[in-house]
C-alpha cells in the first residue's frame, strides 16, 4: 500500500459506454486512440432498455477520465467507447 500511495496506481477502473455498435466481453482489449493497449474489459453487456453495450475495464491512469474516447477491440475491430462515470444510472 505504501508502494501505490508513493508511486500511483498502474491501473484504474472505469465505465465505457459503447459508440459504435458491438457488445463488450469479459477479455477484450481496450486500445487508444493510437491503437495502443491501455486496459482490457472485465465485464461488459448490451442494454435492453437503451440499446447500447457497456461495460467495466482496468486502463491507464490517463485514460480514466470521464468523457475519453477509448477503444473496443471486438474480433479484431476497434469499435469507438467513451469513458463515463459509474454507476452507470
């Protein structure tokens, strides 16, 4: 604990609501803009109610912030999300 309180965390959880169409799985890649690896999905699922996927992930500190556009990598495909705060409702 001393560690992460003197150097910062490697990692942070967020929300991501997907942009583009796909459902996030539990394993995927999470990408920048760049296409670099930044985090990966822990869980993810389509909405019903609105019709949109989203989902939890570990990424960068950097990438944390609500209002991000990350990346969703769905079956080799970068597919658009934007970080947003949680609970998601």
């Amino acid at each position: 604990m001393e560690k992460q309180k003197a150097e910062g965390v490697t990692r942070k959880l967020v929300g991501f609501r997907m942009i583009d169409r796909g459902i996030p799985r539990h394993g995927y890649k999470i990408a920048a803009a760049d296409g670099e690896e930044i985090g990966h999905v822990t869980s993810g699922t389509m909405s019903p109610c609105l019709k949109v996927g989203f989902g939890l992930g570990y990424v960068k500190p950097e990438y944390a912030k609500p209002g991000t556009e990350v990346a969703v990598v769905i079956r080799e495909k970068s597919l658009r999300a934007e970080v947003v705060k949680i609970p998601f409702v």
